[in-house]
C-alpha cells in the first residue's frame, strides 16, 4: 500500500479507536467504583467486549498487528467473565486497565 493511502487510513482509524478506547476506561471506571464488583450487570461487560472485540478488528485492518493482539488478549478476559468462569476482582479490573492505557500509548504512537 502507497505510504500516503496508510497514512489516510490511519488518520481515520486514530479517532475512531480514541472513541473506543474511551468507552473502555469509562465502563472500567464505573465497575472500579461499584461496591460489589463480583456481581457487574452484564450490559457493562458486554460494552467493554464489543469494544475491544471492534478495536481488535479495526487494528488489524490497518495493519498494527501489536494493538490487534493486546485487544484480543482483552477479548478472551471479557469473554471468561461473559460466559461466569472469571468475576471482576482487584486484580483483573487493574489488569484491564492498564490494558487500556497500553492500547492507548499504541495508538497514539501509531
């Protein structure tokens, strides 16, 4: 692909993956601030994985294979607390979170 065309589609893909990634801290937030993070109302989850499942898919297609792998990595977490065999706790919520910072220090070096 001629580096000027990567370089469009890129600058389309920034903005669109900031949106995401701001949906992903807001929701990770929320479920930081919740008393009872063993019981997170699935809608919650169900936001966050659609989110990293359409980060994963758009990084992909343009080509930056690392935030690709880090989204799908988010995926198969979301997907153990979708399906009750992993809860949120300390250490997973922090995990995820960090996720999102790593996704979004790739991104902006993208």
């Amino acid at each position: 692909m001629p580096p000027k065309k990567q370089n469009q589609i890129l600058k389309e893909f920034v903005p669109e993956a900031e949106e995401l990634l701001e949906v992903l801290h807001q929701n990770l937030y929320q479920i930081d601030a919740m008393s009872n993070k063993d019981n997170v109302h699935p809608d919650i989850v169900n936001s966050i994985f659609r989110a990293a499942h359409t980060l994963k898919g758009m990084s992909g297609m343009v080509g930056l294979t690392t935030v690709s792998q880090v989204s799908h990595h988010f995926e198969d977490i979301l997907d153990k607390i979708r399906m009750g065999k992993a809860n949120f706790n300390p250490a997973i919520l922090n995990l995820l979170i960090d996720g999102v910072s790593l996704l979004q220090a790739l991104v902006k070096a993208s």
